[in-house]
C-alpha cells in the first residue's frame, strides 16, 4: 500500500487551496482557516476515508506565522502539492 501513497511520512507538502475548519476539527472555530493556499506542512500521518476506502487522506501539520507547527489536519491529495515554485504563487495571489 504504502508505494501507491502519494506522499510519505515526513514529506514536506503545501495546501493548494485555503483551509477552513468545516466544523470537524476540534482547536479551530467553524469557518475558521486552518492553512492558507501556499502554507508549508508536513505530513504526520496518512490513511483512508472511512466512507470511500479507496480515497487516500492525509494528516497534516502546517506552520504558523511563527513556523510553529500547528495541529494534524486531514487532507486529501488534491488539497496538496510539493511544487515550491506552485505554493509561492499560491501565497503571492493572496
């Protein structure tokens, strides 16, 4: 399984897309953003979606403005990119 993953353990990553809590993680108000597009992370943890098994999540922790790193959030792939040139022009739109 883990050959097909498409990010490892470790593997540093970058939303693609701002995050906000959808009422599903606890530390954050619902509506509140979790990671903005471009935002740094590291990837803790990965596995399935409990409804669609075949559906890769990921658990991500992204730093703060202090590059502290914050709590795990699920992600899935297409949430992430490991382009560093993509995730600059992600935060440069902002």
């Amino acid at each position: 399984m883990e050959d097909l993953l498409q990010f490892q353990l470790g593997d540093a990553v970058f939303c693609r897309e701002d995050l906000f809590n959808d009422g599903g993680l606890p530390g954050f108000e619902e509506g509140a953003l979790i990671a903005a597009a471009g935002t740094r992370g590291v990837v803790v943890q990965y596995g399935h979606v409990e409804a669609a098994p075949k559906e890769q999540i990921y658990l991500v922790r992204f730093e703060d403005e202090t590059r502290e790193l914050g709590l795990p959030v699920g992600c899935l792939p297409e949430e992430l990119t490991q382009d560093e040139a993509e995730a600059a022009s992600l935060k440069s739109a902002h």
